[in-house]
C-alpha cells in the first residue's frame, strides 16, 4: 500500500469537497453569521449540540465564542450542551437519550436565542428533539448537517438556517463543518467588531 497517496488522495477529496460546497453554502452560512449575531447582540445565547465528532464541534465552536477567535474582544454567550455528563446520563437515564438535548434546550433557551443543531446524517435523534424544543422556545435554528440534511432539513421554518454540506461522506462532511464552523466565528467577530476586510 502506497501509504503517501492515500494520504495524498484525502488531502485532494477533502479541498476539492470543501471547494464544491463553497457554491451552495456560502449565502446561509452569511444569513447563520447575521442571525447568530443578531441574537448575541440583543443579549441573546447560542446553544450547540451534536453527537460524538459533532458533539466535540459544538464544544469547539462554543470555546471560541466565549473566548476569543482570532480578534480580541470580549466574551460571547455560548454553551455547548454536550459537556455535562451528571446531566447528559441523569436525562439518558431516567427518559431517554433522545431527550439530552431538548430538556437543557427547554431549560436555558428563551425567545431569540440561537440552537446550532450539529448531525452530519441529518437524522440523529436527540438533535432532532432538540430542534423541536427550540421552536417551542421560539428560537432560531441553525441546522449543520450533511448527505441531503435527513429529517432535520424537513423541521426548518423560514427563519431558520440550513446549513446542508452537499457530500455524502462522513470524514469530507465533518471537514467541512469545522471550515463552516470558523467561518461563523470570523463572521460573526467582524460584524461585531466593524471589522471592513
């Protein structure tokens, strides 16, 4: 096995992947930048969830919100609801883990708040609750997922924001979403900031 071309081959997937979403995902990546910001300045919250890689992308995206990106600023309200585990299994335990997500969305989501729901099939269960639970807490939903966006891109209301990268495989999908990801945090620091380039 010729261990640098497969290397190489995936480098060559991964861009020309990230190249071909560019077309299709470029405009609501900008309307999910505008509403994430739009909520963070009406002192509103982002909320993220996701399971297993998207689990630790939410985390990720989360982190860099509350911190810093790449621009000095100060903090803003993000939390990623995948990071308690008394709370994850005492939900799992005694109803079941669909629920995880949309009990902590029931409980700190309020009008105007942002959920960044995270599944590359579209179809997990506990994000799709999720989305449920932020409509009934009348927030916007920004859906990240991928291979046609499964049953989540269906539950998306007109000021919601789907965020669907156009590939099928798992590893080029979550590629893309940590790309997606960073675009959000820059775009969300410039409109902020007043940042012009």
């Amino acid at each position: 096995m010729d261990l640098v071309a497969r290397i190489a081959q995936q480098f060559t997937d991964s861009a020309q992947t990230k190249l071909a979403a560019l077309e299709f995902m470029a405009d609501p990546i900008a309307a999910a930048i505008e509403a994430m910001t739009h909520s963070l300045m009406a002192n509103g919250k982002i909320l993220a969830c996701g399971n297993g890689g998207s689990a630790a992308d939410a985390q990720h995206f989360a982190a860099e919100l509350l911190n810093r990106f790449e621009l000095e600023r100060p903090p803003l309200a993000a939390l990623a609801l995948t990071t308690d585990s008394s709370t994850l299994t005492s939900i799992a335990n005694d109803y079941d883990f669909s629920q995880v997500f949309a009990k902590q969305v029931r409980a700190l989501g309020q009008p105007g708040d942002v959920l960044l729901a995270i599944s590359t099939s579209g179809n997990s269960p506990n994000v799709i609750e999720a989305v449920h639970a932020a409509h009934e807490r009348e927030m916007r939903v920004v859906a990240l997922t991928g291979k046609g966006g499964g049953e989540i891109s269906a539950l998306l209301g007109p000021d919601d924001v789907n965020l669907c990268v156009p590939a099928d495989r798992t590893a080029r999908i979550q590629e893309v979403h940590l790309l997606t990801l960073h675009c959000l945090c820059d775009g969300i620091d410039c409109l902020l900031l007043g940042v012009e380039e």
